[in-house]
C-alpha cells in the first residue's frame, strides 16, 4: 500500500509514468502559466514483469511502478493521485481519416472546425485496435493542402486528415490494469514517439521533415515527422537487449556482466586498437566455484555488436522507406531512447542510413542531470504532453453531417508536396 503524503493546494501536477522494458520510471512536475515545467520530483526502478514493453507479470511490474512512483513522491513531497502513461509496446498501427464537407463559399468559423471534426471522429475506423491519438495533422481548402488555421478563410469545401495512432487493445488494457493496481488513476495512455518527439525535436525539424528513431530496449519506433506533426509510425521488435543478450551468450556471462561490458566498452564503431585492448569477462559460473574470468579483446566485443546492429538498421531502413521517408526531404534523422547512448552510435547509423544524424535528448530546464539523457525521452515528454493541450477529436461531440470520405494513403507525400508549393 503506497503512504499518503499530503496533498497538493490547489496546485495543477502533472506525472509522466514510463514503464520500459528495463527501467519504469516516474516525473511529477508543475506546468507554469507561460508553459514551462518546473521539477518537483523524479523517481526510477528496474523494470521487473515486463518484455518488449508489454506487461509479462502483473504482480512484478506493479511493484517496480509502485516504488518509481513513490520515490518521486518522496522527493516532491507531494502525493499524486493520477498519471500519463507511455506505451512503447510493438503493434502499433499509424493510419490516415480523410473527410471532407461543404461550405459554399463563405467565411470559416470556429462552428465549421468543430464540424468537421465531429464528422471524423465518427469516421475514425480502427479495426478491432484500441485508439490511442486522433489528432487532425491538416486542413484543405478547395484542393489547397497543408492549411493550419482555416477560420477566417473562404473557401467552397473543406477537407481534414486525421492522423489515427491505435494499438492492440489487450496489451493496453495490461497496462492500464497494471498502473491502477498500483492504487493510480490513468488519465490517458500515450504513445511513446507522441511523446518522445515532443521532448528532442524542434519545432523547426518537425515542420521541416524529421525521422525519429527511438531505440528502446525491447522495442525500436521509427516516426516521421512533417509539417509539424506526427504523420507515421513503424514499431520493430528488436532493441537493446537484444545486443546485450548477443553479447551474454557470445562470452558465456550474465545478462548483467553482458550489459556492464556493453556500456562500458561496447562502441559501434571500429578503432586500431579495438585488437589490443583486452576485457574481462565473468562467466556464469561464479568465482567461489572456481572458474577464473576470461579474457576477450575489444574487437571481438565490437564484432557482435555490429553483428546486432547490422540487422536491426537493415529494418530501420526498411520503416523509413515504408514511411515513405526519402529524398531531399528525408534526410534527417534523430536517434534516442537508451539504445542511442551506445558510443558512436550516431556515427554508425549515418553511414549505414546515408542521412545527417544527431543523438536526441530531452530538452527541459531544471532536468535532473541523471535524468537527461536520450533514456528519458519519452518520461520528459509525456511530461509536457500532460502539460500541454493536445486536440484529440474524440473529445468533440459528432454531428450526423455528411461525409466525403477521401483516399487516406500517403499523408507525408502531400505535406511534403504543401510545403514545396510554398517556396
């Protein structure tokens, strides 16, 4: 049972809750008026029950978020009652709603937005999956695409995509069911590039055209971002543990000894000396039975992990032109999550993906320092998504309105199209 610490005055908190496939972590803080969050408190634990993001042991896992939740309220001394939650589990599924009314030719109110809107969200189609997001990327006012802000504007009909992020309803329910077994509310349940993007991408990147790779440690997501705004999402089923695991069994040791080679000495990138530089490894027997440790060379280290990430880049390459992110308006990449810490990682994935690469981390005054890098993507975002107003049309009211239902493929090809006819 969690102590009851005092609650808070009359005071707006927000709590981020990630709950990953190695840590489970948690972020109170306190919006301000001008937006900005100040830090009250964070909290982290090993993340016990859970694989590739989903919950394996209810029982485990609600403990690991129980003591990451207490810590942060020991800290902020404050007691929460309800949290935002991340979901990096795989099978989510990133689609297009296009609908379409007629205005003839007058004025747009705020009325037609509202509108329209009522008329996707009963457009909305998720195919036996659980809706996490239903946010409007853009606007199209007779044939005229990448509108932001139509009110005011004139125009015969009026179109809107509807970007849909959904996930398999059973592992979301897990995972609610988990969270609120630890005596928290779930305000909404988030998707981690949602979140990610909103913590290590500029303004200027998302408008412009950004892959976010964010390589998790059972999971990897790959997101394009264009025209400011999350248009696709490709899940992969791979991360780092699974170089650890690589590295675990190429030597014979623990997946903890594995995981203190790995970021102790692990590097994505050769070097002349990776032949001279000699690492010790113990094996799984320990020591009181007599086995010395081995020795390996740094090249040999090196090997498997290239090994690794030959494989999960050749996937990643594969997301990105699914996504339909190429040409001269998809060359930026931004790497984070854990994985992206692996030493020369961002040199790595740009010689094998052939685009500018830089290492995403949480952009967030008064961060914790041990709170700050790319790991804590998704908690800072999550944070700030909490503490912003994100318009997800299932909160607007339907309106029975007809609907020209439109072709919702290639969302990015038109954004990228809007913005090349305004140059």
């Amino acid at each position: 049972m969690r102590t009851r610490l005092p609650p808070p005055q009359n005071r707006k908190l927000v709590t981020a809750l990630d709950v990953g496939s190695s840590k489970i972590s948690a972020l109170i803080a306190e919006p301000g008026e001008d937006g900005s969050l100040r830090i009250l408190g964070t909290g982290q634990r090993e993340s016990r029950g859970v694989r590739s993001g989903f919950i394996a042991d209810m029982e485990k896992a609600e403990g690991s978020i129980r003591e990451a939740v207490e810590q942060a309220e020991r800290i902020a001394g404050i007691n929460i009652d309800d949290v935002f939650v991340g979901y990096s589990a795989g099978g989510v599924s990133s689609t297009v709603a296009s609908v379409e009314v007629a205005i003839g030719g007058r004025r747009i109110e705020k009325g037609d937005i509202e509108a329209l809107l009522g008329v996707g969200k009963e457009s909305i189609e998720p195919d036996g999956k659980m809706v996490l997001h239903a946010m409007p990327a853009f606007y199209t006012l007779d044939g005229m695409t990448g509108v932001k802000q139509p009110v005011g504007l004139h125009a015969d009909r009026m179109a809107v995509d509807i970007h849909v992020i959904a996930a398999e309803p059973s592992p979301v329910r897990n995972l609610d069911l988990c969270v609120r077994s630890a005596h928290l509310g779930v305000q909404a349940i988030v998707a981690a590039p949602v979140a990610a993007g909103k913590a290590c991408l500029t303004e200027e990147e998302r408008e412009l055209g950004v892959a976010l790779i964010e390589l998790g440690a059972g999971v990897t997501n790959v997101s394009v971002f264009a025209g400011g705004m999350l248009v696709g999402l490709k899940s992969l089923p791979s991360g780092g543990i699974d170089i650890t695991d690589d590295i675990a069994s190429a030597f014979g040791t623990r997946r903890a000894e594995a995981e203190r080679i790995k970021c102790f000495y692990g590097s994505a990138m050769t070097s002349p000396r990776d032949n001279h530089d000699m690492i010790d490894v113990n094996p799984l027997a320990s020591a009181e039975e007599g086995v010395e440790p081995s020795r390996a060379s740094r090249a040999q280290l090196i090997a498997v992990i290239r090994q690794r990430l030959e494989h999960l880049m050749g996937e990643i390459a594969a997301a990105l032109k699914e996504l339909g992110f190429s040409g001269p308006f998809g060359r930026q990449i931004v790497l984070t999550g854990g994985g992206s810490e692996l030493k020369g990682m961002a040199d790595y994935a740009q010689g094998v993906l052939g685009r500018a690469v830089r290492i995403g981390r949480p952009r967030l005054p008064g961060l914790p320092e041990a709170h700050s890098g790319p790991a804590f993507a998704t908690l800072v975002g999550l944070a700030q998504f909490a503490a912003s107003d994100e318009l997800d049309i299932r909160a607007i009211g339907g309106t029975g309105s007809a609907v020209q239902k439109q072709d919702a493929s290639g969302l990015f090809g038109r954004l990228i199209s809007a913005f090349r006819s305004q140059y």
